[in-house]
C-alpha cells in the first residue's frame, strides 16, 4: 500500500518502497507484544484498506514511534483512522509510555488532521531531499501530560 500510494501521489520510487519493507521487515522480526503494537485495518473479503504501528523498542528514552500509518483514500472519512489511531494511543497508555512521536511531510492534510485531534502537535520541521524530492518534513508528538 505504501509503495502504490507514494508512488501514485508523491513519485516516490523504489528506494521509497524498499526502505518501508526493509525496516517493516526488521520491525516485525522483533516484534514484542509487550512494547510493540500493529494493526490492519480489513474490509469486505479481509482486503486490508489500512496500518498503523506503534514501535516501542525506546519507548523508555525516545518515546512510542508511531509508523506505517496508511488509509487506502476511498476509505477516508469513514472512521478507519480514527479507529487505528484509538487503538495505538490506548495501547500506549496501557503500557505507561509517556511520548508517542511520528514523522510525515507537509501536504498530508488528511493525515495530520488525525494527528492534531487526537491532541499531537507538530514540535519540529526541517527542509530535506527524500525520495527524490525536496520535502517539509514534520515531526508531531503526543506527550505525558496530553495522553
């Protein structure tokens, strides 16, 4: 889904796609479920339409790395994210973390409106060439207090 929608929407290319896969890949080969957290969202016939990871392996020094959220498009505005987002959130605070942290770009409006209502704010931007393009990226975080 990730390699598809990059692509399509924002060029992406390949080290786009093998970057995800490579570091999906790592994450799911230690994944713990004491700490880490994944879930796919599934419609119709179990067609997943949706992702979104917590990474707590320095959930004890950086913070909970919330990643690999997507939303198929046609299925935005239905209450997917938010649902995922819920769930990440509650798993955090089940555990007792007291940051949850992530990384996008600028022009993710979708994306970052989730993140600012479930009480995320953007704590740092910077200018960088990724993927073959110049790009705000954006980091947005969630803190002790606002959990």
């Amino acid at each position: 889904m990730h390699a598809a929608y990059y692509a399509q929407q924002w060029g992406f290319g390949v080290c786009f796609e093998a970057k995800v896969a490579t570091d999906l890949s790592v994450f799911l080969s230690r994944f713990d479920t004491k700490r880490d957290g994944f879930w796919l969202a599934r419609q119709d016939e179990g067609q997943i339409v949706g992702s979104m990871a917590i990474d707590g392996i320095k959930a004890d020094t950086d913070g909970a790395h919330l990643r690999w959220f997507i939303l198929d498009p046609v299925c935005q505005g239905q209450g997917i994210g938010n649902r995922l987002m819920t769930e990440a959130i509650n798993f955090c605070l089940q555990r007792k973390y007291t940051r949850i942290y992530l990384w996008t770009f600028a022009g993710l409006d979708a994306a970052r409106h989730l993140y600012e209502k479930h009480g995320f704010t953007l704590c740092q931007e910077l200018n960088a060439e990724q993927w073959g393009i110049t790009m705000q990226e954006q980091m947005f975080e969630l803190v002790n207090g606002d959990l």
